[in-house]
C-alpha cells in the first residue's frame, strides 16, 4: 500500500479513536495501532497542523478533541457542482 494512504489511514483510525474518547494512553494507544510511540507523537503533530484541535485529557486517560470537527480525505461527488450543472445546460 503506498505511504500516503498508509499515513491518512492511520490518521483516519487515530480521529475514529479520538472522537470516541477511547484511545488511553499515549502508550497503550501506539501499541493498539501497533507503531511507536514517537510515529503517534508525529502523526498527532501533522492533525494539528492541519487544524485539528487535539489534546491529551488526563482525567479521561484518552486523547480528545477540544472542539467538535470533521475529518474528510478522498474524493467525493459535489451534488451542488453536478446540479448547477446540469441546471446550466438546460
């Protein structure tokens, strides 16, 4: 599998984790995905520069977001871009 998949894929399995707020810890969360802790520091550190508000809860043992937001990487068919479209061309 190319590495940039490989990386969204994890990034998109860390934010399924996140927003149940059942990750642990920093620790038990790296050995679930099976990578070190350092690629987790790292891969936590490329969602939040790409905005997501991020942050360890201690209380909880888990890693939070602390603002509700949506996470969406891939291609998808715009219906608003298809119907003026076709609303265009009539």
């Amino acid at each position: 599998m190319n590495v940039i998949i490989k990386h969204i894929k994890l990034i998109e399995r860390i934010d399924q984790l996140v927003r149940l707020k059942s990750t642990g810890t920093p620790e038990a969360l790296a050995c679930r995905l099976g990578i070190s802790k350092t690629k987790l520091y790292r891969t936590i550190s490329t969602m939040k520069a790409l905005n997501a508000p991020v942050i360890y809860d201690v209380a909880l043992k888990s890693f939070v977001y602390e603002q509700n937001v949506g996470f969406r990487f891939g291609f998808y068919e715009q219906k608003e871009f298809r119907n003026k479209k076709l609303t265009n061309t009539a």
